[in-house]
C-alpha cells in the first residue's frame, strides 16, 4: 500500500494542563506518512486537545510533538490544514477570496496563479459554479466543502479535521465525507476525529479511542468496531450503536 | 417581500396622519412657547437682526463670523475623528492584547476618561497639556511663526495660521476624549469575533499583520460601524465643550455673537440648528456608508 515514507507526526508523552485540569495524560502516538487516522471517544475525552497539539492551536504542557521530525510547530502553518465543526470561512470574503486569500499572502502568488490553484481545488469539492458567492449564502455541506478547499490551497501535507460533519444536517453529511474519502485515496496524512463509523471502515488505518484524556486503545477499525479489548471501548461503542 | 406588499406600499415620504397629528401637535407647542415668552418672559424677538447678523461679513470682507465658526466646528471634527479613530483603534487592541503592558496603561485611560467628566477633563489637559506640553516640545513658535502664504485647501483643512495653536490644542483635547470611546467600541468588536476565525487564519498560516488586516479588521470594521458613527456624531457635538478654552468654533461664536448682540434665543436657536444639520447629515452618510459595507450579509 501507500505507507513507509517515514514519520509525520510524533507524540512523547505529552501533557496537557488547563489550569487544574489534565486534559491530556501522557499521550505517546505516532502517525506514518500517508496513514489516515480516526480518533474517537466521548465528548470532554481531549480529542479536539490532542489533534490542536499539532499544529501549534494549543501549546502543550510537558512532553514533545514533532510533525515531521521539527519541533517548531509554528513552522509548520499551512502545511497542516486544519478543518473545524463550524467550517469558520471568512464571512466578508467570497468564496473565491477565502480560497486565495492565504495563497496570495503567505505563497506570495501572483493574483492568476492563486485563483488557478483556487478554482482547481473547488472542482475538485464539486463547488466551483459557487466561486462569487458569499459563505452565507450556501448550505452547510458547501460551507464544509469549501473549508476544506481552502485548507488545500496551502498544499498542506498533513489534513486534521475535527468533527468536520457533526454540524451537519444529515443530508448534508455524505457530500463531504465524499471529498475526505477522496482525499484519502490519494495519499494525504490525515487525523480524523469523528464518529462516522462507516469512513473509518472505508478508509482508516487505525482508530484511536480516547477516554478522559488517555488514548485507551488503539487498533484496526475491524478489530476496535468488532472485538474492543478494553471495556471503556465496549461501552462507549455501545452507546454510539444503541441509537 | 411579498408582491403583495410591494403593491400597496406607499412612497417613502409621504406622510399618514399619524405624521400630521404629531406635526400639529409640534406647531401647537412651539407656537404656545413662542406666545408665552414673547409676553410671560418679555423678550423680544428679532429674527431679521439676527439674520442680518448672521449673514453679515467680517471686517476685512471674509466669510462671516458665524460661518467661520461652522467651519471650524467641521475642521475641528474631521481631524478630531481621525486622531480619535487611530488613538482609539491603538487603545482598543492594546486593550483587547494579552500582554499586560499594553493592556493595563489602556485600560487605566479609558477608566480614567469614561469615569471623569468631561468638562473636568478639558480644564485638566488645558492647564497642564496645552499650556505645559506644546511650549515643551517647541511647538508653539513653529505654529506661531509660521507665515508663508497659504494655499486655498491649507486654509480650509487647517484655518489661519495665527490660529493653529489654537487649533492643535482643541483637536488634542477632542480625540483624546473621544478616544476613549473608540477605544471601548473597538475592543468590544474584537471581541465579538468567533475564536474560530482566529484559529482559521492561524491554521492558513496568516502572518499576524495579514490576520489582522485581511481577516479581522474588516469584520470588526462592519460589526462596529454603527456605534462608530454614534461616536463620530458625538464628538461633533462634545466638541462644543472645548469653547471654553477658547477654541473658536460655532459654540464660541455663538456665545459671542450672542452676547454682544443681545439676541440670545434667536442666536442660539441658529448654533443649535447648525449642529443639528451637521449630524444629521452625518448620520445619513453613515447610513448610505453602512448599507454598501454590509453587502456580504445578505443572503
Ligand atoms: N481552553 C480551555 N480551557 C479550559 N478547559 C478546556 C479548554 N479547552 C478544553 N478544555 C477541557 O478539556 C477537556 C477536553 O476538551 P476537548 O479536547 O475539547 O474534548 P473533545 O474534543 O474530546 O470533546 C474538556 O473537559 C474541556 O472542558
Ligand atoms: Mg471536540
């Protein structure tokens, strides 16, 4: 498969404190080049914490991340995209704005070559006849869409998402799973956290499960979905499929 | 809108009788208060004298007297809403930084000036600021001395030159004060920004200078336009308090013209109508400014 190209992400027993409260508990986790990572567990389980570590969102207590074997995580903007709940576009700015907005500033292209990049990734979300309109005035799924397109545009080696459907109609939910299904496909690094068990199967190597801060376990999604080794994973999975 | 609404809906001006009845009973008043001061009070309008005054030209042929005084009260305004606008903006994200050097010296001056009044204020900064501070720095022989001819846009940006002391030391005390309130208006809307939008800028790898002047400001710009033009037709009006430190704009001339003519009521009906149709004015421009900036709202 695609994998071996080396490590891109490094946690070593990194704490994470918020005042008196641990939020993270000696995290140790290493995600390969290339590997899709699923990361689930119940909501306050530091699994927003863990994955805003990375890209230097929250600094870390004690301990060490490296993304691709650098500790200056300030280094790595743009180049690990990050994909929020709430999608957060830039309201003021068109959909094509908010696309070569960060191109033009921080790549320094040149005004063609930034809207060439921009309406290259908005085909590829399928959005690209939306390119004037403003983000109010598409749905949520396109909103979505479009967030992760300009996450692209940085030509980011890593992608995070987190909870990138939960604030979705259901309807809604499938047209963007579609474009990170695709994405995985093609070889991007990404750590997912959600609990769209039907992406994990489909594309995730591992799925990590986080309780209270701890990863609990770590396994296939076959092996964590099917036969949980640890009875917080069994009761949480439980929860999740009882409805 | 409905199209059946559109039908019916009448023509934006015109009046129904609602309108009338208030405009009937704004006549009634008026016209009883005009009754009973020109016998109760025994005062004795002269509205020609005092138009003639008004409209009179100064000695050496210049525009008249109360005019001047308009247009001082208007220069006195643009650049006491330009310094208010850049000191407020300073202050506002010194306040809103999670740096306490810059926080606590901003948030000290804006306690102290929104906690004093404001008449204090401008007998405080004139006794120590303008009559301590601009000798200090020189300034007061540059301004004094200064005699080169003056262009026609010199003029009216900055008035006489034998004035611009005077002139410094009202803008100062102006947009100090206004400042203030810019200060607070400017923070409230950083704050009224989604911590996503921030972390969204961040993720992009957005230098903070483009964070701020892409993604930030002009949000904060059209949140805060509305109480921002509040605060601009505030100040035109606060700016009638620093004619007590004899900064001649139409507060000050009013009162002269008031006092030496004699035609008190009269006079001062004109200073408050002239400010009236300033801020009215304004506040149709913000309106018409307000309504293109919020284009992107619109669904
Ligand atoms: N900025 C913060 N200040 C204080 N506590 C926080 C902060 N952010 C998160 N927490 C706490 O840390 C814990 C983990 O939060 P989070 O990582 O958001 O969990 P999850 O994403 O798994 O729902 C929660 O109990 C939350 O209340
Ligand atoms: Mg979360």
């Amino acid at each position: 498969m695609k994998k071996t190209n080396g490590k891109a992400i490094e946690f070593e027993h990194v704490d994470k404190w918020f005042g008196a409260f641990q939020a993270l508990k000696k995290i140790n986790l290493s995600v390969e080049e290339g590997e899709i990572v699923v990361i689930c567990g119940p909501s306050g389980s530091g699994k927003s914490t863990l994955i805003r570590c990375i890209n230097g969102l929250e600094p870390y207590t004690s301990g060490q991340v490296k993304v691709f074997d650098s500790l200056d995580l300030n280094q790595q903007k743009g180049k690990v995209g990050m994909v929020f709940q709430h999608f957060y576009l830039f309201p003021h700015l068109s959909v094509l704005e908010n696309l070569t907005l960060a191109p033009l500033r921080s790549l320094k292209l040149s005004k063609q070559a930034a809207k060439d990049l921009a309406m290259h990734f908005l085909e590829r979300v399928k959005i690209d006849d939306q390119a004037d309109k403003y983000p109010a005035q598409l749905s949520g799924g396109q909103q979505q869409r479009v967030a992760i397109a300009r996450s692209l545009c940085m030509m980011p080696r890593i992608m995070l998402f987190d909870e990138p459907t939960s604030a979705l109609d259901p309807e809604m939910i499938n047209e963007v799973l579609d474009v990170m299904v695709e994405l995985a496909q093609e070889g991007m690094t990404m750590i997912c956290v959600t609990h769209e068990m039907g992406f994990a199967k489909k594309v995730a190597d591992r799925v990590v499960f986080m309780d209270e801060g701890e990863v609990i376990e770590i396994a296939t999604p076959e092996n964590l979905f099917n036969s949980p080794k640890h009875k917080r994973t069994k009761a949480f999975l439980n929860k999740i499929l009882a409805h | 809108m409905s199209v059946n609404q559109a039908i019916t809906r009448k023509p934006r001006y015109s009046f129904n009788l609602l309108d009338y009845m208030l405009i009937l009973v704004t006549m009634v008043v008026i016209g009883w208060i005009y009754y009973r001061s020109s016998i109760g009070v025994n005062y004795h309008w002269n509205w020609k004298a005092a138009v003639d005054l008004i409209f009179t030209p100064s000695a050496d042929g210049s525009l008249p007297y109360f005019f001047q005084g308009i247009i001082s009260t208007l220069r006195l305004s643009l650049w006491g809403m330009i310094f208010a606008s850049i000191i407020g903006i300073l202050l506002g994200v010194a306040r809103h930084s999670k740096i306490a050097l810059f926080r606590l010296p901003a948030t000290a001056y804006i306690q102290l000036i929104r906690n004093i009044p404001p008449l204090v204020f401008v007998f405080i900064f004139y006794f120590f600021i303008s009559n301590q501070l601009i000798p200090l720095l020189g300034l007061d022989n540059l301004l004094r001395n200064h005699n080169a001819e003056l262009s026609r846009l010199t003029y009216y940006l900055f008035g006489r030159s034998s004035l611009w002391e005077n002139l410094l030391s009202g803008i100062f005390c102006v947009s100090l004060l206004s400042a203030a309130y810019i200060a607070e208006v400017v923070r409230s809307g950083l704050e009224g920004i989604e911590k996503g939008q921030w972390e969204a800028a961040y993720s992009l790898g957005l230098s903070r200078w483009s964070k701020y002047r892409y993604v930030i400001a002009p949000q904060v710009i059209s949140n805060i336009s509305p109480p921002l033009a509040g605060q601009a037709i505030s100040l035109v009006k606060d700016s009638s308090i620093v004619a007590l430190i004899s900064i001649q704009e139409l507060t000050f001339v009013g009162t002269e013209i008031a006092n030496s003519s004699g035609l008190i009521f009269e006079i001062w009906l004109f200073v408050g109508l002239a400010y009236l149709i300033i801020c009215l004015g304004l506040s149709l421009l913000f309106s018409k400014i307000e309504k293109t900036t919020r284009k992107h709202l619109e669904k």
